[in-house]
C-alpha cells in the first residue's frame, strides 16, 4: 500500500471514531490530512504536486460548502473533505465527493428506517427538542477509500 492511502486510512479512522463518540471531528483531524496530502503530493510531484494539493483543498472546500451555509452539515465535515482534498488533488476529490454523497444517502436512508423502525418498537416519539443529525465522517471515509480504489 503506498503512503496515500496509508493517511487516508488513518484519517479516515480517526474522523470516524471522533465523530461516532462525540458527534464532532476535532481540528486536528483535517490538519493531518491537509499536512499529509501536501507531503504526499509534493513528495510524488514536486512543485506541481503543491499545485494538486492546493486545488484538491479548494475543491473539496467548495463541495460540502454550501450544504455547510444550508445549516446541512457540519463545519468540520467540510474542513475534513478540504483535508482530503489535498492528499487526492481536485480530480480524485471530485470523485470521492460523488462517492460520498451516494453512501451519505445510503446512510440517511438506513437511519430514517431505524427511527422509523424504533417508534414503532415504542409506540410513541418522545422528543428532546434537540436537532437530529447523521455523523458524516463515515461517508466521507468510504468515499475517500473508494475514490482511491485502481480502476480498471
């Protein structure tokens, strides 16, 4: 396995464990990431890696955005795909975008079924007026791994 997939993995699981127990990724998370795909993309490319690094960040900034200002995901789900924006440059970020959103919706589907599930098993719904959300950094994870799957 090369170092690329190496940091995505370890990212990856740590995005995943944070926000599973604490329904929040720490800063620290993307930060690895970002560090990790400039090394990785400068050490593979030189100057033009920094290039891919750079516009892979942006990219993956620009995807979650405006689900972020739509008050639809979390601030540090997108700072998470910035970071990895950099370790896959713009086109392999692009692609685990799409990734992302396809097991996301899987995700939401999955838990719409369980609540659904789960207020019939109680009979009733009890709210505790706090606002319902789906931990994205599995998504993002699998998306990632998967853009970084050879194909063909």
């Amino acid at each position: 396995m090369t170092a690329q997939i190496w940091i995505a993995i370890l990212v990856g699981v740590a995005a995943i464990i944070d926000d599973l127990r604490r329904r929040r990724i720490a800063n620290w998370i993307p930060v690895a990431a970002l560090a990790g795909g400039f090394g990785w993309q400068i050490g593979q490319h030189g100057a033009w890696g920094a290039v891919q690094a750079i516009s892979g960040t942006a990219a993956g900034f620009a995807v979650f955005l405006t689900f972020y200002l739509l008050g639809g995901m979390g601030g540090g789900d997108v700072k998470l795909m910035a970071g990895f924006g950099a370790l896959l440059g713009w086109p392999g970020i692009l692609w685990a975008a799409l990734w992302t959103a396809f097991i996301g919706g899987v995700l939401a589907v999955a838990a719409l079924a369980g609540k659904a599930a789960w207020r019939g098993i109680r009979g009733r719904n009890r709210g505790n007026g706090e606002k319902e959300s789906i931990p994205y950094a599995p998504a993002i994870a699998l998306g990632v791994w998967l853009a970084l799957v050879p194909k063909g």
